[in-house]
C-alpha cells in the first residue's frame, strides 16, 4: 500500500558518515512505529532504529550514540544519519514500519540502499 524507497548509501571510510533517506509513496502519519533495519551477508534482518509517530526514538545497542533516526510526518520521509561508522555496519539498510508487514505481502520490503564502511 505505502511504497518506501531508500536512498543515499554508499561506500565510506571507517569514521565517515551518511545519511539515509525513506521516501514514503503514501503518507505514514498512520505508521505508529518506523523503523530502520539492516541486512549483512548471511545475517538476519536486524532492527537499528524507531521512531514513533511523535517522534520517540529508540536504537539497537550496536548504534547507540552513533546513529540518529527521524521522520517527517508532514513530507513522509524517514531518515537515518549514521556517524562514526564501522566496517560492521555494512550492510543492506530499509526503512518499514515495526512491525513490518507479512513478507508474503507485495511491497512489503523495498530494495534497501547498500551502505558499505571499508578502508
């Protein structure tokens, strides 16, 4: 129903920063909980970040302190900025509500942006 699409990954040196951006199709007000998820080779999706719909956060230990999650109800755009990267944060990022929808689900999951820390 609400299509996301992410943006602004990229390669990037161990201590650089970037910044992910979510594109809703549709408005998100209704989306209680977004979310930023990430996805390394061979891993399982983990959950990196929430956001509510008033705007409380709250972030996996891994990224603590280094990561800040937003959203914009208004422009329906969820965002990541992520300093201080490490290698260990390479990985397939998404942004989706949390819960996510059932995987079954047609535009359940969008096609992520690859974030990749290496020197």
């Amino acid at each position: 129903q609400v299509q996301l699409v992410e943006s602004g990954g990229g390669l990037v040196q161990p201590g650089g920063s970037l910044r992910l951006s979510c594109a809703a199709s549709g408005s998100i007000f209704s989306i209680n909980v977004m979310a930023w998820y990430r996805q390394a080779p061979g891993k399982v999706r983990e959950l990196v970040a929430t956001v509510t719909r008033g705007g409380s956060t709250n972030y996996a230990d891994s990224v603590k302190g280094r990561f800040t999650i937003s959203r914009d109800n208004a422009k329906n755009t969820v965002a990541l900025q992520m300093n201080s990267l490490k290698p260990e944060d390479t990985a397939v990022y998404y942004c989706n509500s949390e819960p996510p929808p059932p995987q079954w689900r047609f535009g359940a999951w969008g096609q992520g942006t690859q974030v990749t820390v290496s020197s």
